[in-house]
C-alpha cells in the first residue's frame, strides 16, 4: 500500500509521473492550487472503506468534518473522501496487487484540517490493514461499539467467545454482550490517557483485528511520547539530549538557561557606563585642552 501525500507548490514531474503510472487505467490527474482550505463533506456510508470505522447510529450526531487545501485534482479510482464542491480529496486506486492512496491535500502539515481530525488515525489504519485481504476492524464514537463476527466465526460459548483487547501487557476484558452476528461492548466508566492506542483483539486465544481506540475525542488531537521513546529516536546522536527542562545541560556541565548569564552580563555593562559617565564629569576644562 503506497500513500501519495502532495505539497505545494506540486511540480509538474511529480504530475507527470503519476498520469504515466495510471494512464492505463483512465485517470488523469492535474495541477490545482487553492487560495483557502476548502471544506470536505460527510464520507458516504456505502463505501466499503468507512463500513467498520464509522458506527451508523452516531454517524451525523457526532462527526463534525474539517477544512484542507487542494494541490492535485484527479478524474477516476474509487473516492474515499470529497470536498463539498465534489472534487475528489482521498481516492483508493488499484496498483499491480496492491493499492495507492491520493490524497489532494497535505495532510502532513500541522495546520491541515485532516490532521487534527479524529478521523486521522482510524482512517491510517484502514489503509495499513488493506494490506490484507481479509480484514475488519471497528472505531466508533459513542459509550457502546460493536465487533462484526466474521462471516467463518462460529460461536460456541460464552467462555470460548469471549472478546478480549490487549495492548503491550495490558489485557482488558470489555462488558459485552453476543447478538448473534456481533459482539456489542461498552467502555469503561473511566479511561485514563493511557486507554488510547492500537488495541489487538482476540477470540479464542486467535487475533482478530486491530482497534484503533482514541477516547475521548480530543486524545486525537494530541500527541506525546514518552522519554524512552524519544532517547530511541535520537540514539546515537550525541549532539541531542533528551531529559525534563532542569536535567538538561550543555556539555553535561553548564545549564542551558543562560538568563543568569544575560542578567551579569548586562549588569557588567551598565557599571562600566556608569564609571565613564562618573570619571567624564571629573575631566577637567584644562585637561580637555
């Protein structure tokens, strides 16, 4: 699976590239630069995408859409997203075994409207799963979500069919009821930061699917790293250190607040301004001559 994320200003290589790679298949895509993030409406319910992520009963409750720029624009592939003026913003289109997603805007930008959104994450993992066939998974916005059995399952007790989340070494059994064809589960009354993330669902000791669970709303709009993640990242840079504000020094000895230093310093400065001013008034008429 391959994510083509533009920015601008979008070069007409890049164009031509993507118009080579699709030609056979109809698509023709082009160059749009808009002066303002334009908005994207409500993704369509049908759409096989959005079937397991979006719960239909909170679907036009709950989901407020954002705004994003356009710098490419396309005629064909399957659209996933589109802004209110009907032009494609997100399309799925086939390439070889595999698929590539476009997107019209750069989501990458911190002040794109897609990446703030609560749709991001839920959405990035549907396209990671479309790396296999068979696939499904669940993100929904209210006190209750539902697990789609799959169409092989077979149910055979409540003990044996019991859902159960695990993420790293935490293991979370939900309430949760068996309808027939689906599970119906309900969250905790209270969820604590570290709630949110990629859970691993199993049944019978068998992973299921993977739940994307960002709850409540605002967590995906945030994001934090831990201290350990953040040393790994910068292992082996010797030039970056990672620690709190008070434990991080320059060259392992001198504090990086240099406002003391500023504060001497500039004191320095004014005693010696001062002394010339003082030892001026003492010169003398005779002496200037």
């Amino acid at each position: 699976t391959f994510v083509f994320i533009p920015s601008a200003p979008l070069n007409n290589g890049i164009i031509n590239r993507l118009n080579s790679n699709f030609s056979s298949q109809g698509n023709v895509f082009k160059q749009e630069i808009s002066n303002r993030a334009l908005a994207v409406r409500l993704p369509i319910k049908q759409v096989r995408f959005f079937n397991s992520i979006l719960e239909q009963s909170s679907f036009k409750k709950n989901l407020e859409m954002f705004n994003s720029n356009a710098y490419v624009q396309w005629d064909g592939g399957l659209p996933i997203f589109e802004y209110v003026n009907g032009k494609p913003f997100l399309s799925q289109f086939k390439l070889g075994a595999g698929s590539m997603f476009v997107f019209s805007g750069d989501i990458a930008n911190e002040a794109d409207g897609f990446f703030k959104h609560g749709l991001f994450l839920p959405v990035f993992q549907e396209m990671a799963l479309n790396n296999t066939m068979n696939h499904w998974s669940a993100t929904v916005f209210s006190n209750t979500f539902e697990i789609p059995a799959p169409k092989t399952y077979k149910f055979n007790t409540s003990e044996k069919g019991l859902v159960t989340l695990i993420k790293g070494k935490k293991l979370w059994i939900p309430e949760q009821k068996w309808t027939g064809t689906q599970w119906i589960c309900e969250w905790p009354e209270l969820l604590d930061r570290n709630f949110s993330g990629f859970w691993q669902v199993k049944i019978q000791d068998k992973k299921m699917l993977n739940l994307a669970i960002n709850y409540p709303l605002k967590e995906s709009e945030m994001q934090s790293y831990s201290r350990e993640e953040i040393q790994n990242h910068f292992k082996g840079k010797p030039n970056i250190q990672v620690g709190a504000m008070n434990d991080v020094y320059v060259g392992g000895e001198v504090s990086s607040d240099l406002s003391l230093y500023f504060f001497i310093a500039s004191l320095c400065f004014f005693l010696i301004e001062m002394a010339m001013v003082f030892y001026s008034r003492k010169i003398t008429p005779e002496h200037r001559k």
